[in-house]
C-alpha cells in the first residue's frame, strides 16, 4: 500500500470522526477505538505536551520532531476532522430549525442506548457503584435542570466550551458536542462553523488548544487511577442530562419550525420523534457490533 493510500484512509477516518464529534451522542474518540487509530492518536497528542518534543524543534531538528508527534498521521487526521465538521454543520443547521423534534429524538435514541451499551460493559457491581452511578445522574439532571436556558455568546465563554468539549472529544464513549448542548452552546457553534464566523471559530480554536494542554493529561490520569468510579459518574452525568435533549423541551423551536413547514401549531410530530429516536438507536447498535466483531 502506498504512503498516500495510507493517508488517504487516515484522513477517511479523520472525516468518521468529525462526523461523531458534530452529532450528540456519538464520541469521537469511539470512532477512533473503532478504526483502530486510538492508542496512535494518544501518543501523538501526548507527543504534542511533552516538553522533550518541543526542545527537539527549538534546536533545529524539525525531522525528528515530527516523527516524535507522528505529525503526518496527525496532518492528515485533522484535514478528515475539519473536512466532515464544515461539511455536515450546514445539514445540522438545517434541521435543527427545520426539524427539531425529529433531529432531538435522534440524539436522544443515541445518547440513551449508548449509555444502556456503557452500562452493559461494567462488570461486577457492588453498592459504591450504584451510588457513583446515581451521583451522576442527580448531577446531570440538576446541572441541565438549573443551567440557563440561554448562555452567553461572549467570546471567553466560547474559549470555555471549546476546552470543556475537547477533552471529551477524544475520550470513547464521551460525546464532545453533547457536552456544547448542555452548555447551550451546539447549535451557535454549528452555525459559526456554516457562516465562517472566523472571530468565534478562532476563539473556540484556541479554547480547544488550551484544553488539550491543560485537562488531557489531567483525565488520563484520573481515567488510569479512578477508571471505575469516573466512568460510572459520567455514564450517570450522561443519563441525567437527557432532560436537555428531550424532543419537546424547545417548545418555541417546535413552533418556529411548524411556521417554516406551514405544519399546524402545536404539531407534536410523535410519529417521527419515534421512527428517529429507534434510527439512532440503530445506529449505536451497529457501532456496538462493528466493535464486538473487531474486538
């Protein structure tokens, strides 16, 4: 196989990987475990925060600097990445004014048969475990029950979203944009990634960046020594916060998006909240067995 085939697939899984990291409930980093491209995505990124990697570019030596950071796998990962999020942020645009009670009951059936799967691989229960699951949960529901409904569009608030949402975006499991959903922040996001709104995507660049450096290790680290309980806690956060994603819970999208289509005011649209909700179940069951199958 030729080096550019090679990368070529690379930045194929890069554009998989987008994609999961643009829709709530599908991580990224699951993608990545998926394709096999995990563990080489880990290195990097750690390759990337470690001082001896950059002593080795501030004295010249740029060859085996980016052999260090496995900087073509990266390059080529990162175009993949960006391609599939400025490809699919229009579509997302879309429907979500034009559809939101079919596109929510979509997140919706794959955040909850994701969190059943995550469940289903933690075995041997014990008490403590149920009480970390049931922090997380109660943590969850409070965090999007009293969050605002409305947050601020400043510019450091962005910032903040980008570093809370990386770090997720490359845990299996975790989905980054359903933590800008919880912050209130993922249909903005999507739509200054639509519009090139260049001010807003730098600062939630850097805030990215900033993340990286500053909470990947931290998580690795609490991952590696805490694995059990902090897994338990999130898969909770994640149940708990489904209160936010509840097809109905927008009641002024549903009627702005009934004008749009010149439907009925007051249209519950049950029928296909249903029929979306089982696609995206679907969708995290054929995740599920391309990950037994390779396993």
């Amino acid at each position: 196989m030729s080096s550019l085939t090679k990368n070529l697939i690379v930045a194929l899984k890069g554009y998989a990987m987008g994609a999961a990291n643009v829709i709530p409930g599908v991580s990224g980093g699951t993608i990545a475990l998926l394709t096999g491209i995990f563990n080489e995505l880990i290195e990097s990124l750690n390759a990337l925060m470690s001082l001896s990697s950059w002593k080795m570019l501030f004295k010249g030596r740029f060859g085996d600097f980016w052999k260090e950071i496995h900087g073509t796998f990266l390059l080529w990962l990162a175009l993949g990445v960006l391609l599939s999020i400025f490809s699919l942020a229009k579509l997302m645009e879309y429907v979500l004014s034009h559809h939101p009670v079919q596109t929510w009951a979509f997140f919706f059936g794959l955040i909850i048969v994701s969190a059943i799967f995550m469940l289903s691989d933690i075995k041997g229960w014990k008490g403590k475990d149920c009480l970390w699951l049931v922090l997380g949960i109660i943590l969850g529901a409070f965090i999007c029950l009293m969050s605002p409904t409305e947050t601020t569009s400043d510019l450091w608030f962005i910032a903040l979203c980008g570093a809370i949402a990386i770090c997720t975006m490359i845990l299996p499991g975790i989905s980054g944009s359903f933590i800008l959903v919880l912050l209130g922040k993922y249909e903005f996001i999507m739509k200054a990634v639509s519009e090139l709104d260049i001010p807003v995507l730098v600062v939630f660049a850097i805030g990215c960046a900033i993340g990286i450096i500053a909470f990947s290790k931290f998580l690795h680290w609490l991952i590696g020594k805490y694995e059990r309980p902090t897994l338990l806690v999130l898969i909770g956060f994640t149940i708990g916060a489904l209160v936010k994603v509840w097809p109905w819970a927008d009641k002024a999208a549903n009627e702005a998006a009934n004008t749009l289509n010149v439907v009925p005011a007051g249209t519950m649209h049950i029928g296909g909240a249903i029929l979306w909700a089982l696609v995206g179940a679907g969708l995290v069951l054929c995740l599920e067995l391309l990950s037994k199958k390779k396993a």
